[in-house]
C-alpha cells in the first residue's frame, strides 16, 4: 500500500492534464474534420473497369461463318488488314512484271505465237520430238532402274547362298559337338556303373 501511496504522490497533476487534453484535442480534430478529407483519391477512368452487372445482357461475338461459326480474322490485326493487302498487291503486280519480262513464258508471246505463226504442222511436229525425247527419257530411266534391280538381285542371292552355306557348315559342327558330348556322357555313365558294381 506504501509503495501506492508513493506512486501517486509521484505523479504530477501537470503530466496527467497534459495527457488528458492530447486525447480530447486527437478526439475532436478527428471527429469534427471535414468530410471532404476522408474521402478516397479519385481513380482513373479505364474501360476495362465497368463493373458486371448480372441483370444486363451483354453481347458476345457475333457469329460470321469461320471456324467454330466465328471469324478466321484475327481481331488484333484489323489494323494491319491495310498493310497487308497492300503488300499482296505488290506481290501480285511483281509477279506479274516478272511474267512479262520473262518474253517467252509471257502469255501473249504464247498466244501471238499460236495466232500469228507457226504453222500447225509444225506445232504438231514440236509436240511430237517433246513427247518423243521425253519417252526416250524414260526409257533410259527404266533401263537403268531394271539394271540396278539386277544387280540388287544378283547380290542379294549370292548373300543368301553365303549364308545358307555358313548355316550348313554350324549346323554341321554342332552336330558333331553334340555326338561327341553324348559319347563322353555314355561313357562317364559305363564307368560310374562299373565303379557301383565294384
């Protein structure tokens, strides 16, 4: 009880009003602040923020006849549809300026040619050493593919020959190594039954 008394005689009415009027100063600056303070910092508007409400219907791809009855299109690349159509038609266009100075593969040379010139007969006669020169071709191509095919063969029966010949000759020595293990096993057998009778 001493050391209570002592306590509180310690204790300085100055420190303890000094606590009393920081909490009530703290109470009130917090209770009576504007509203206007508290409130939250104002956000950025996204459009990905629009918050989902389950009573509305919103609306999915529509179908357009690709796969899975959607687009094939890449929606991303709705920008880059431009750029890469006209990247095709410098194609096109190179492709056709490479046509056309070509001079004989051009499609007017040919039709000039078959308008203007050469006579049937002759185109005929074209026709025929291309057909002819191309049998010859091929002719040489099955002659050649008939003498690999030979010698294929000749190869493949001399290997088989070889072999059977080296399957005679093992089977042959086995053979004989097993006559010869079954004349010691009858003859180790003699003598064991000439030792028991003994």
């Amino acid at each position: 009880m001493k050391k209570a008394m002592n306590w509180l005689k310690s204790i300085r009415p100055l420190k303890v009003l000094t606590v009393l009027f920081a909490g009530i100063f703290l109470f009130l600056t917090q209770a009576c602040a504007d509203p206007g303070v508290a409130k939250q910092p104002p956000q950025a508007e996204s459009p990905y923020l629009e918050r989902y409400d389950p009573t509305k219907d919103y609306p999915l791809s529509s179908p357009s006849g690709g796969m899975n009855n959607f687009s094939d299109v890449d929606p991303r690349a709705g920008a880059d549809e431009k750029a890469a159509n006209d990247r095709a038609d410098a194609l096109a266009k190179n492709s056709q300026k490479n046509i056309d100075q070509k001079g004989i593969d051009s499609p007017e040379q040919y039709g000039r040619n078959y308008k203007q010139g050469t006579p049937f007969g002759e185109r005929v006669k074209n026709l025929g050493e291309d057909i002819g020169s191309s049998a010859n071709e091929l002719g040489e191509g099955v002659a050649k593919g008939t003498q690999r095919g030979i010698e294929n063969l000749k190869g493949n029966t001399q290997n088989a020959a070889e072999g059977v010949t080296k399957n005679v000759q093992s089977g042959a020595e086995d053979a004989g190594k097993n006559i010869q293990r079954t004349a010691e096993d009858a003859g180790s057998a003699v003598k064991k039954a000439a030792r028991d009778i003994d």
